[in-house]
C-alpha cells in the first residue's frame, strides 16, 4: 500500500508541476520597469525619432523615423529605454519619452498591392466606406478579436482631404496581435 501511495504522490507532483508550466507558459511577460505587458504595441509620438544601437544617447544611431504617429512594438525596457521593432523586424532603442501609448496600424503592410475594405460595421457583409491601400496608417480605437475600429485622414494626390471611420479585419493590420481585445 505504501508503494502504491508513493507512486500516487509522485504521480501527482509531476502533474502540478505541468500545470504550473503550461500556466507560466501561457502567462503574458510584464516589463521589468513599467510592469505593463510585453511585447506591447506603441506609436512613435513624434519626428524625427533617433532609434539607437543600445539604450543611451551614447550609442550610435541605427536609423530615424521621420514620420511621426507609426506603430512599433515594445520588446524590451531597461531603465528609461525601450527596445523596440518596426513592421519590418529592424530592433533598435529610443527613449520612453518619445513613444505613446495611443495606438496606429499599418493595414496589409505585407502585400504589395490589392486593397483592404474598410467597413461600416464588425462585420464581412456591412457595406464597404472605403478601400484602404497597403501600408496605408490608421488610427486604432478599439479592437474586438475580430475587427477593429479605425479611422483616418487621407489626402488624394488632387489635394482633396477627407476623413474616414469603419471596421477592418483584424488580420489585415500591423498594430494589434491576433485576438487582442481593447477599447
């Protein structure tokens, strides 16, 4: 009886040690400094934004943003620095002054061409308000998992402007993970 015991409790040892793994496992990471989930989408506030090699203004400089408002992902805090990564996989470092917390996205930043409609409800079958290009930014204002709700000014080349609010796909932008739920 002691043997059988003693396989039980070994047993159910190794099966809460699983369940604490696949629980840590599944657990989002937090940044050390801030304590906010990682990795996080931000935007860069302004421009020109130095984005350097390490975390201080000692390091050399990797590239620029000159364009202000565009969706990055926070990777890595140290400090008042944070490592981030652009649509295209290129990490650097700026200061934490220099992004927000207000949220952009780049709709099918991947596809060189075709377009992207933008919706006039959560759904595939509402009516189409526009068709978004590729890499074209959008301000995000929620998102459900599914879809999320954008808006944007847009310029065309007779110089006309007009502004634009709907619903896109949540897998045809680069600013929220799949599933993110936010509003």
């Amino acid at each position: 009886m002691s043997s059988l015991r003693r396989q039980f409790q070994a047993t159910l040892c190794s099966l809460l040690a699983l369940a604490a793994l696949a629980g840590a496992a599944s657990a989002q990471q937090t940044g050390p400094v801030t304590g906010l989930p990682m990795p996080r989408f931000v935007s860069v506030g302004a421009a020109p934004v130095n984005v350097r090699v390490g975390p201080g203004t000692n390091y050399d400089i990797a590239w620029v943003f000159v364009r202000p408002n565009v969706p990055v992902e926070i990777v890595q805090e140290f400090d008042t620095w944070r490592k981030i990564r652009d649509v295209d996989g290129a990490e650097g470092w700026v200061h934490q002054s220099l992004v927000v917390g207000a949220r952009t996205a780049l709709v099918t930043p991947w596809a060189a061409e075709g377009t992207t409609a933008l919706l006039g409800d959560e759904s595939s079958d509402a009516p189409v308000r526009a068709w978004l290009s590729p890499g074209m930014m959008v301000r995000l204002e929620s998102c459900t998992g599914s879809y999320c709700a954008v808006a944007l000014d847009h310029t065309d080349a007779e110089g006309h402007s007009r502004s634009y609010a709907g619903y896109v796909a949540q897998n045809a932008i680069w600013g929220a993970y799949e599933g993110e739920v936010f509003d």
